[in-house]
C-alpha cells in the first residue's frame, strides 16, 4: 500500500508488479490522501484525508477495496490505526484518541475519549511535504505501545520589520511574533495587509495610523494577497477545502462576509499584483504538469490566459508602476533568475541577472529594480531604464537582512517614497526534539477499561 499525497492511495500488485489506483483527491475539496491503514480481513482500510496541505484539520475515512465506496468516520483526526481490542486508534492535534469501531458495519460508535496527550505528530508543519499528520507511535499486536513524546509542531515565530536604505531596522510592535509570511502596504501607505500561516492562515489588515487590526477572512485558509489598484480591497488565495483559488474581499470589512470568488480554476492560484489601472490582475499557477505558470486576469472581459508557456517554473511576477513592463523569474538556465519583459510583447523576455536572484520589485519611480540573493539573506539593488531599450546597471547589495524563502509570490513591499522596506524576518521555528520515547506494557487493558466497546 502506498500513500503517495497529492496523487491518492495506490496498491502495489506483487505478483505484477504494478501499481493499482484506489483514491484520487478531488482537488476542489481535497488536498492529499495518506497514512492507509488495513483492517481486518483486508477488503477495507482507514486512511487520513486532508483538506489542506497546511494546517490541522484533517479527517479519517473508511475505503471499500471491493467497492470503492468512501466514508467519512472521524472528523479532526488522523493517521488511524485498527487494534485487537475493537477500537480505531489516532491522533487529534498530538492527543492519542480511541473509539470503539464495528468492523462488520465499518462504523464508530460511542465517543471518542482522550488517552494521551502531546505524542510527537507531524502537523502544522510550515512544510506541506512534513504535514501528513503522521504519528510517532506504534502498538504491538500484545498490546504495547510505544510513543514519543512532542506534540505537533508550534506556529512559527516572526518579526515584522521597516528597513531603510542604509539597512537600519525598525521592528513592526503590534505585530511582533506573529507568524506572518506575505505583507503588502495600500497603495496611500496608510493600511498594511498581511496573512498569518500555521494553525490559523487569515488575511488581516492593521491601519499604521491608529494601531486597529481588522481581520478578513475567518474560515478556510488564506494564502499570498495583493491591493487591488485603488485600495479599497483585497485580492487573495483562499480556499475552504481543496487548492486555493483567487478570492475579493473589501479592505474596510463592508460587504458581504463571505470572500467574493474572482479568479477560479483547476489548480493552485496565488495573486501578484493588479496594474495601476485595475484591469489586469496578474497571478501564479502552480500546474503539476507545467510547474509554476504566470497568468493575467482581464477583469472587464473576466478571463484569464496564460502569459508563458514554458517548462519551467515562471514565478514572482511583478507589474512595473506605469503597468508596461514585468520582472519575474525564471529557472530555465537551472536557478532563479530575474528577468524583464513587456507587456505588450511578454513572449520576448530578457533576462537582468546572471548570478541568481528572487522576487524581484520595482522602485516607485520604474527606475530601479530589488531583487533577493539566492539564500534569501540580501537585497540587491539594479539600475534599470527599459526604453528605447532594456538596460541595466550593476547589481549591488543595499543592505544584509534574511527573510524568510516563499514560492509563488514576494512577501515584502516598499513604502511609497521608496525609502523603506517592509520585510517579515526569517521565520524563528523550535526544534520539536523527541525527548524520549515511552513504553506502555499492557495497554490493551487501560485502552478496554477507560474505553469500553460493549462486548464481552
């Protein structure tokens, strides 16, 4: 039996030699299928169902091999395991749980009871790869169990921070500690919107003038974000379930509460940045076929349409100020480099830089571009003058601070005058170290008195 994620459960034939697909994720309501469990008999078998691939939440499914039927046993929950005693066995947030199960009628019944708390459980990872919920626990087939101690992995720790020119920094107060990834400053420089990662991924705005934090979204996960042109809302990628799709919202909470749908499809879909005029919203997909894709949104027109095809990855797209010209990147050469092209003939990019470089963003008077180093630890700075001709200056380094890597989209801004940048620090993550390992002899007999099945 394989768990392979993203792509469903599959079973190895070993006489064959093949692989035979059981599950496939319906990618609108489902992130990954993991953690199979056989139950007895080996016609059925529980397995972990995961709506995100960050976060928590997560659910426990019972799957007919015969059939092929599906059903939902257990909410919050995975990576179960079936035990002789009659119970399924798993884990909710680090807290071993029980609950008596009928395996002819492949039901739970009664209710869940909590047995152990804070067993080492891969979740809340900042990582989607280490976030399958997977357990560090094992039970014998007479009854011991072994586990190790450490909980789930905590939120990240960040510090927000204003750095000028000359690479002085001012660090964000209100926002201290918060496990902030993407910030984006409203085009007046008056509100910063930012979104928050791990066991709540929300999209905030807080006004720089007064201090107040307005919160958005309140449900689902919420992901990269951008202003729209004039600054009365926000574009970001959200989703309830399933790969994210490009959702609206006003920034000063009016409207409906529900995030409005803008931008839909069949994959993941992160928002850039909208030109001056609001007309072209300019976004990444993230194909597993073609990789990272940049695309634009005509919103008149209500359609989008890809501005590169390509077969590598196209990512951190950014719209110059007068909205003709954008920089991105491209790993076509075998690494990240900067490129600039036109918007009116995007096919013909050229590139700016040889030595590597990231989320590029340009200066408020089109005349500079910024870029980071490969290891996300130094922002470059690079003359640029685009007509009659695309010309650039040497790059220099403006300044040593690291910040934290993310795909898809920048995570930082420049204030308006261009003086300053708003940057979210390395993320801070504490180690989760196993601190010790736990044996339970006899556990079959705990497990049958503090959650009885009824049978005798």
């Amino acid at each position: 039996m394989i768990g392979t994620g993203e792509d469903g459960l599959q079973l190895l034939d070993a006489p064959e030699r093949k692989l035979k697909r059981l599950t496939t994720p319906e990618r609108t309501k489902e992130a990954s299928h993991v953690l199979p469990w056989f139950l007895p008999g080996g016609k059925s078998l529980l397995f972990t169902v995961k709506p995100h691939l960050w976060g928590t939440h997560s659910r426990i499914e019972v799957l007919s091999l015969d059939t092929g039927r599906r059903k939902v046993l257990i909410e919050d929950g995975a990576d179960a395991r079936f035990v002789p005693t009659g119970h399924v066995v798993y884990l909710s947030e680090g807290t071993l749980m029980a609950w008596p199960f009928d395996t002819t009628k492949m039901e739970i019944r009664g209710q869940a009871t909590p047995l152990i708390q804070g067993i080492m459980q891969s979740l809340n990872a900042l990582s989607s790869g280490d976030n399958s919920g997977a357990g560090q626990f094992v039970v014998s087939g007479n009854g011991t169990l072994v586990y190790a101690s450490g909980g789930i992995f905590p939120d990240i720790e960040t510090h927000l921070s204003w750095v000028d020119r000359s690479g002085r920094i001012e660090l964000v107060t209100q926002l201290d500690k918060k496990p902030i990834i993407t910030v984006r400053l409203s085009p007046d420089g008056r509100y910063l919107a930012y979104r928050t990662t791990g066991k709540v991924a929300e999209v905030w705005v807080l006004d720089l003038v007064l201090g107040t934090t307005r919160r958005i979204t309140s449900e689902g996960r919420a992901m990269h974000l951008c202003w729209t042109h004039d600054g009365t809302g926000l574009s970001f990628a959200y989703s309830k379930a399933g790969d994210p799709k490009i959702f609206w919202k006003a920034a000063d909470g009016s409207g409906p509460m529900e995030p409005e749908p803008l931008v839909a499809g069949d994959n993941t879909l992160q928002p850039s940045c909208w030109s001056w005029d609001g007309k072209l919203l300019v976004f990444v997909e993230s194909n597993p076929a073609s990789k990272y894709n940049i695309w634009v949104y005509r919103k008149e027109e209500r359609q989008k349409s890809p501005l590169f095809n390509a077969d590598y990855n196209e990512e951190y797209p950014a719209l110059s100020p007068d909205g003709r010209w954008l920089a991105y990147c491209s790993d076509g050469t075998g690494r990240h480099e900067v490129h600039v092209t036109s918007m009116t003939n995007p096919a013909k990019g050229t590139p700016i830089t040889s030595d590597g470089g990231l989320a590029p963003l340009w200066a408020p008077d089109n005349r500079t571009i910024y870029y980071w180093n490969q290891d996300w630890t130094k922002l470059m700075a690079m003359e640029i003058t685009v007509e009659p001709n695309i010309s650039v200056g040497k790059p220099h380094q403006l300044f040593q601070f690291p910040t934290g890597s993310v795909s898809w989209v920048r995570s930082y801004d420049i204030s308006a005058d261009g003086s300053k940048f708003l940057i979210p620090g390395r993320a801070e993550i504490k180690p989760v170290e196993i601190i010790r390992l736990n044996l339970v002899q006899n556990w079959f007999e705990e497990l049958k008195q503090k959650v009885p099945t009824g049978k005798k």
